[in-house]
C-alpha cells in the first residue's frame, strides 16, 4: 500500500491484551479503519474512527488515534485464540475521492 | 441482501489467455473497487469507479480493464494474463466515499501458469 505501514507479525498468549500499531502519512485522511481476515476469508470491517477522534472503543476493542504522530493502534482487552488473523489498518483519503488505502496486514497469533 | 458477491472463486489460467472477475453487489453502492492481495503487500487497489460509467486507476492497473455499465455490476477483465498476476482479488463497495467502511466480497484465488 502507500505509505501505511504496519508491523507484519504479533504474538501474544492467550488471555493477555494484543496491540497493534500502525502509522499513515496523509493528513486529509477522514477516517481511519481496522479491518479482521481469517485464513481464507475476505475482510470484516472491526471498527473504525473518525480523525477528529482521539479515542474509540468497543467491547474488547480499543482504537487510540494519535494525530499529530499519524499513529493508529488497535488494542484487543483478553485475546482469544479466536481473534488469530491478519489485521489491516486502512485510511479513506478525502482528497481522493475517499479511496481507501491499506497497510500490509499485522499476522496475530494467540498461543494457548 | 447477499452483500458483495465474487466469482468464481478459485481459478487457473495459462499465460496468455483472458478471463473476467465478476463482482456484484444489492446494496445500491455507488463506489466500487478492486483489490489484489499478496503476501506481505497488503491490499493495492487496481482500478476503482464512483458510479455507473466512471472508472478510474489505482495503484496497479497495468493489465487489468474494468467497466461499469449498470451500479451493481464491475467485472475487471484479465486481458493477457501473467504469472505476476497470480493473486487473490477482492471487491469492494460503498455508498458515497466509504466514509463508514468497505463491504468485501470473498475473494477469486487466481493462479496463472
């Protein structure tokens, strides 16, 4: 994708809290999403949050937006082995007709 | 009310020979997409359209032909295909500029030989 960049790999263990970062680079980006792929599935929009939005949360879900540093992270409150996915961060550019752009995808894995 | 509907969903193909994508969606989606996903690339958007009879390039268009004759229908054609081109691809719709998420389909697995 351009210029969303994302850790490629997260472990973390059964029970504890995973957190998944991402940074952007286009200020005009209005909002900002986490999307869920299963192995051999497509992509579940999770949550996404508004750019005029320092902080969002639901259920085990938390979104912190910090935009000054154009850093978006994804916090998940006790993680099941069920929550094992890649997890995409994406920003709607306004400037661009709302085109959505991706990073790489972050791989968590949760070890019983 | 079927979402984003993708086929087919696996397929193989020789070098050199054509084929179309289809994609459809029910939800009266003005801005539709395609994706292709590779392993540590993420998702680069190949060519998009924000209504019937507007099309436009993303990231990677380069082999790749879309049309956008009705709202629900945006088939990405394959017009010589390439061992680069083998990939997963998705579509992808929205009303007005996707400012509350993307539908995706399930994906077409596309492997050329």
């Amino acid at each position: 994708g351009e210029d969303v960049e994302q850790s490629l790999f997260l472990s973390v263990r059964e029970g504890d809290s995973s957190v998944i970062n991402c940074t952007y680079t286009d200020s005009s980006s209005t909002y900002l999403y986490w999307y869920k792929q299963e192995p051999g599935a497509g992509l579940q929009l999770l949550t996404y949050i508004f750019s005029n939005m320092d902080m969002k949360q639901d259920q085990r879900l938390t979104v912190l937006l910090n935009k000054k540093d154009k850093h978006l992270s994804l916090r998940i409150a006790d993680t099941q082995t069920g929550d094992s996915a890649i997890y995409f961060c994406a920003e709607s550019r306004r400037n661009q007709g709302g085109k959505l752009i991706f990073g790489q995808g972050t791989e968590l894995s949760v070890k019983p | 009310n079927a979402g984003v509907t993708q086929t087919p969903k696996f397929q193989v193909l020789k070098t050199g020979q054509s084929m179309t994508l289809q994609c459809a969606q029910d939800m009266n989606h003005e801005y539709m997409s395609w994706y292709r996903q590779d392993p540590g690339m993420g998702l680069r958007l190949i060519h998009y359209s924000v209504g019937a009879g507007i099309t436009d390039q993303g990231e990677v268009p380069n082999g790749y032909n879309v049309s956008r004759s009705t709202t629900e229908d945006f088939p990405l054609r394959l017009l010589s295909a390439a061992p680069s081109q083998t990939s997963v691809y998705f579509c992808a719709s929205t009303e007005g500029q996707g400012l509350l998420g993307y539908t995706f389909g399930s994906g077409t697995r596309l492997t050329v030989v």
